[in-house]
C-alpha cells in the first residue's frame, strides 16, 4: 500500500506546484506563484533552469529505453507537463510501462486524470522517504517486474529529502530491488549556487512543506555508490545536455548511473 502523505494544505507552497509554474502550467496556488516569482526575481534564469531539468528528464527516460529499459518509475512526478516520461518511453516501446509517484494526492490525482486511459500509465500515491512500500505497490500492481531492468528518475525530488531522511539510502534501498541492467537518473540543486540566491531561496522555503536542501557533487556521488557512472558524470544538467549552453544562477547537478551487469 502506498505510505500516507502529510495533511494537504494550500497554505504552503509544494515543490511540485511551484515547477509546474516555473513551465508555465496553470495548477500553482498563489503561494506556489509567490515563491517562483520570488525565485525569477533573484535568478531570472531560474525558468531556464527548470526546462533543462525537464530536458535531463526526458532525455534520461530516452537513454534507458534506446538500450532496451520498458519500465520506469518517476519519482516525485510532480504536476503533469508535456512531453511526458511516458510520451519518450512509447515512441521507443509503444509497450513501455511509467508509473508516476508523489506524495500529493492532488498530483496523483491530475495524473490519474489526464492519463489513467492510456495502458501502460499509472500514477501511485507514495512517500520516497519510505520507498520499498512504493516498490512493493508497484510489483503488486504488475507496473514494474523487479527482475527485469528499470529506469527510475529521481529528477527534481532528491533537494526536497532532508539529510535526516538519508536520501544516500533511499537510493540504496532502489538500486537493492533493480536488476542489472536498470538506470537512475538523479537531479540535485547544487551548493555551488550563487549564494544570495542559496540564502533567500532557503529562507523563502523554510516555512514550505518540504524545505529545499543544497548539497556538494561528493554528496551526489555518494548517491550513486553501486552504480556505474555515464559519462560525464556528476556535472551540470546543462553540460549533460548540449554544448554551450548558458550556465544559471540556480545550479543543478545531473547524473546518470546504471546497475553493473545483465538481467
């Protein structure tokens, strides 16, 4: 069953609300607006940021099916925006599976919504900080077998899983159920940020319902401990995605890692 997420209240800005504004969708609360609109006021490029973690996400859901991945698990779904994960999965595999998780009833149910229609997409409603009751739900639901490679994505999630929470073993307790041959993407907001941006982003999101955490690219690396690291490693999103392009105040960390050997 899926772990019970924490009271709903609109009262507080969600990190995947405010993402949802930052594309340019229409599902925020005016407090999710205020603090994008605070974030682009002291970054500007923030938005920019936040299609190239959109890009890491599709770009990374494309890597793992062109090398023969069918069933994936994105993490910390957050609002829907096209493309979707599963738009990039089934253009390669029309067979391939997506399950979108999130700890918001109210994104589960946008998912549910727009794409509960469509076989092979499910949405499951879920807390990272305990992740083998996602995993469990999802093998119990014939969404994902555990035998077989899996790409999950854990894009944009990880900077909202505070240290006390142990994402390094999150991670672990993932890669402990993926056969060989499974990919994992990682996104994570780096401390290498400009730190003005670093002090008032903090401070805006520490009354939020998950508080935004920075970490070091060693920290990253630790995530990715029984992983084969891709190439180029733990680096900006930006230069995972094409050569030249403009660096941002809001930096983020990509990586992706694949399990060693074949199923």
């Amino acid at each position: 069953m899926s772990t019970s997420p924490k009271g709903f209240d609109p009262r507080k800005s969600t990190s995947a609300r405010v993402l949802n504004h930052l594309l340019g969708g229409k599902d925020a609360f005016g407090v999710d607006q205020k603090l994008a609109d605070d974030m682009m006021s002291l970054a500007p490029d923030t938005k920019t940021m936040a299609w190239f973690s959109r890009q890491f996400l599709t770009g990374s859901a494309r890597l793992a099916a062109q090398n023969g991945v069918r069933q994936f698990l994105d993490m910390g779904a957050g609002m829907p925006i096209e493309p979707t994960v599963h738009d990039t999965v089934q253009a390669i595999h029309p067979d391939g599976r997506v399950a979108y998780v999130d700890h918001d009833p109210v994104v589960v149910t946008h998912w549910e919504g727009l794409y509960s229609g469509i076989p092979g997409v499910a949405a499951i409603l879920g807390d990272l900080c305990d992740p083998d009751a996602i995993l469990d739900e999802a093998q119990e639901r014939a969404l994902v077998n555990f035998a077989e490679p899996v790409a999950v994505l854990l894009v944009g999630v990880l900077p909202f899983i505070a240290d006390a929470d142990d994402p390094a073993w999150i991670v672990s307790r993932l890669r402990d159920r993926m056969a060989p041959g499974s990919y994992i993407a990682i996104t994570q907001s780096s401390l290498t940020s400009d730190p003005e941006f670093i002090r008032q982003v903090t401070a805006a999101t520490s009354v939020s319902a998950h508080p935004i955490v920075w970490r070091s690219a060693e920290q990253v690396s630790e995530f990715l401990a029984g992983f084969e690291v891709l190439e180029p490693g733990v680096t900006t999103i930006q230069d995972w995605l094409a050569p030249d392009l403009p660096q941002t105040g809001l930096v983020t960390y990509g990586v992706i890692g694949r399990k060693p050997g074949s199923s």
